[in-house]
C-alpha cells in the first residue's frame, strides 16, 4: 500500500458510516465486525487504484456488499433451519427498541440481494441509478427488488407500517 496515511484518514473518517451500513447488512454487531474487517482488507491492499477513483467510499461499499453477498454464499450451505424459529427478544418497555428489533429481524428475513437494495435505497440515501452501479444490476433489477422487500417488510412486519403511518400523521 503506498498512501497508507491516506487509508488511514478515510477510514477514520468513514468507519462510523461504513460500520452503520455493514451492521443493517449482517444483522448482528460480530457479523458486521468481520464483515467491515474483510471490507477494509481488501480496500487496504488495493488502496493505490481506489484512492485514484473519482469517489473512493462508493468503491469501498461496494467492496462491502459484495463481501455481504459473497460471506452469506459461502454461509449458506453450512446452515440448517429449525422447525421453530427462535424467541423473540423481550420488550423493554420503549418503542423505539422493540421497532428496531422488529425492523432487524424482519431485515434478517429477506433475502441478501433484497436487504442491499432496501438499505441503500432508504438507509443511504442512493436513488435507484446509485443502487444499481453499487450493487452491478439494472435500474430494473433495483426497481423490482426493492418492490418485492417491501411486500415482503409489509408482510413481515405490519406494525412498521403502522409507525410509519402514525409518524406521517404526527409530522403533518
């Protein structure tokens, strides 16, 4: 690595975004560790061309979520469903944990592919050109997989609807 200063201070100033993204992605503090830690691996040893890039964190996330879809491939084969799903964790007593908790769990449950689409389309921010550069699809691929992860969030969670509905009426 030749700018390695240069790594350094893009990761200092990046790590809190890159970590919130790999977090929603991997669904768990651990898994989003190894997750960014695998991430910033690759960015590190080919630093000299990203920092060349016009925007080196986009290339960076998408290092991210290929590293997602790549680790969730190699994941799946070893895993084996139950015939119960596991508890629920407990409420807290706060609103606001017991729809994060939802929100996760009900993130957990789509497919790799649906919860990028979802996370880059509402968590950063990118309109639907950005998502397909990012994630190497279609507009059209973008377009009809966020349509099939909200079905599937409506479904899923029907009390995230309500909040949103409920905060939309509160901001009005």
């Amino acid at each position: 690595m030749v700018d390695e200063e240069g790594f350094r201070e893009f990761v200092q100033v990046r790590l809190p975004r890159l970590s919130r993204a790999a977090y929603l992605l991997a669904g768990g503090h651990a898994q989003a560790e190894d997750l960014l830690q695998a991430t910033l691996i690759k960015a590190a040893l080919g630093w000299s061309r990203i920092s060349e890039a016009q925007d080196p964190e986009a290339y960076v996330r998408r290092i991210l979520y290929h590293e997602h879809v790549r680790t969730w491939r190699r994941r799946r084969w070893r895993e084996h469903s139950t015939a119960t799903p596991p508890e629920r964790a407990h409420e807290d007593g706060t609103n606001q944990t017991v729809l994060r908790l939802v929100l996760q769990q009900a993130l957990a449950r789509l497919t790799p592919r649906q919860r990028a689409v979802v996370i880059l389309r509402y968590f950063e921010d990118l309109s639907e050109a950005q998502t397909a550069q990012v994630m190497s699809v279609s507009v059209g691929t973008v377009k009809s997989q966020t349509s099939h992860a909200l079905a599937r969030l409506r479904k899923l969670a029907p009390e995230l609807a309500d909040h949103v509905r409920e905060s939309m009426e509160v901001g009005s």
